[in-house]
C-alpha cells in the first residue's frame, strides 16, 4: 500500500469511528468497517458470542422468508437474519437513536433493504400482516405488561416461528401443575402448597433498578417463561439455551390445546402427597 492509500485508509477509519461515536452509546458490539460499536461492553462480545451459542437452531437459509425483529436495537438480529438470504427484514423500536444505530450499522454493511420503524410492541398490530420469523429478544422484561405483548405479538404478526429470549432469576425446574387449581386439597381443608414451590410458574416484579437500569421490571422463572409462551398461543420447539426459546405458533384455537391434560399433567407439590 502507497503511503497516500495508507494515509486515506487511515483517514477513512477515523471518520467511520467518528459517526460511531456519535450515535453511541452503543448496546449492541457490532463490526462495522473493522471498527467495533461497544468494545468495551460489559459482557464482552454482545450479542455475537450469545448468538453464537443458538444459531444453528434457526434455518441457515431464509431465502423467500420474512422476518420481524422486536425491540430490535442496533440490528444485529435483523442483519444476521438478512445474512442468511431473508428475503424481507423489518426491524422495530421505541428508541429513536437505537433506530439511528440500526439504519447506519445495516446500511454500511451492505444491507440497505432492511427496514426499521419507531413501533412499540404493544402497537405491532399497525403492521398489518405476519412475518414467516418474528424475533423477541431481550425485550420482555422491560415490558410493564409482558403477557400482553406476547398476546399482540401471536395475535397480530407471528406467522410461523418466534426466537424468544427473556432474562429468567430464580429456579430453572419445572413443575407440572394441574389443569384446575383447587381451592383446598381434596379431602382437606388445607390450601394447596404448589405455589410455595420455587419451580411453579413465579414472575419476580423488580420494582426499583436491576443491574442499574429502571427499565428491568420483571424476571421470570423458566416455568414461567414456559407458561407465558403456552398462553399466548405458542409451543416450544427447543430450548437451544437457558433462557432462549424456539417457538412455533399453536393451532387455533388455541385455548383448547393450552387446556390440555397432556400439556398440564397434575403432579402433587413436595409434601401434599397424602
């Protein structure tokens, strides 16, 4: 390289870093003209390393599908997606400089075609159509009313399959509970004990900050992530993480599938056996 090739190229990196810089702060690590938008994220990586340990659950090739991304913030989910040969890529937010972020990001990585509008969750209905992926990360528990979202977003815009994620506290057992909650235990005047069990379906309400953000509201259980997805009309079909969830959309209607003995076999709490 001729020293003025070096001395542009050079230049052009600090122009890159320039912009960067001023859209940030940055959540999402993105590689952008070999320029990192986080380098110094507090968990590393993120969300590449994240990804990386779910991505073969979703198709390589999404040549023909659509895709919806949710609280999509700089568009690392909805560049990845486009990557694998979506044919259309919709990314939504509330925030307006994490739109910034995600037109600049997917415009200087080739992805122009992506679209990204200021939508709420709750508001999903207002694009008028399903998505053949609809992608729900790290959203939830951000949300003041999460079943409701998860009601909107099976109602309105799920079409075949949602990638899920929530951040979870508390137990990741499971317990199975009955399909009717008796007030008292069949021949006792004793209330039923399951919902002292820290593996029923429990939904932790944080009411001041977690991790030093005030939007972090809720952290639910893995029983409880569970049951949200079933009521709002979703199946699992893996669990390629902890807190991650490859959803397909439940036949309607779905309330007769969500009763179900198969999906809520009665199984007494520790200690009701008698």
């Amino acid at each position: 390289m001729t020293t003025a090739k070096a001395v542009a190229s050079k230049q052009d990196e600090l122009a890159l870093r320039r912009e960067i810089e001023a859209l940030g702060p940055w959540f999402q690590n993105l590689t952008i003209g070999g320029v990192q938008t986080a380098p110094d994220h507090f968990l590393g990586d993120y969300p590449a390393f994240k990804f990386a340990r779910f991505a073969d659950a979703l198709p390589r090739d999404l040549s023909g599908k659509s895709v919806l991304d949710i609280g999509c913030n700089a568009g690392f989910y909805a560049i990845e997606m486009k990557r694998r040969g979506a044919a259309e890529v919709v990314g939504i937010d509330s925030d307006e400089r994490y739109l910034a972020q995600a037109r600049f990001a997917a415009d200087a990585l080739g992805f122009p075609d992506i679209r990204f509008e200021q939508l709420s969750v709750y508001d999903v209905g207002r694009l008028g159509r399903r998505f053949d992926l609809v992608i729900f990360m790290g959203v939830l528990y951000h949300l003041r009313h999460p079943l409701l979202a998860l009601d909107l977003i099976r109602e309105h815009v799920a079409g075949e399959l949602m990638l899920f994620q929530t951040m979870q506290q508390g137990s990741a057992d499971v317990l199975q509970v009955p399909e009717d909650h008796p007030f008292h235990l069949p021949g006792t005047t004793r209330p039923p004990t399951y919902f002292d069990n820290p593996a029923y379906p429990r939904m932790h309400f944080i009411e001041r900050k977690f991790a030093h953000d005030w939007t972090n509201w809720w952290a639910p259980n893995a029983a409880c992530s569970q049951a949200m997805l079933r009521a709002a009309g979703f199946t699992i079909a893996a669990q390629p993480e902890e807190e991650v969830y490859l959803c397909r959309t439940a036949p309607v209607p779905y309330g007769d599938w969500m009763g179900s003995a198969a999906v809520y076999p009665a199984m007494p709490a520790k200690g009701d056996e008698a």
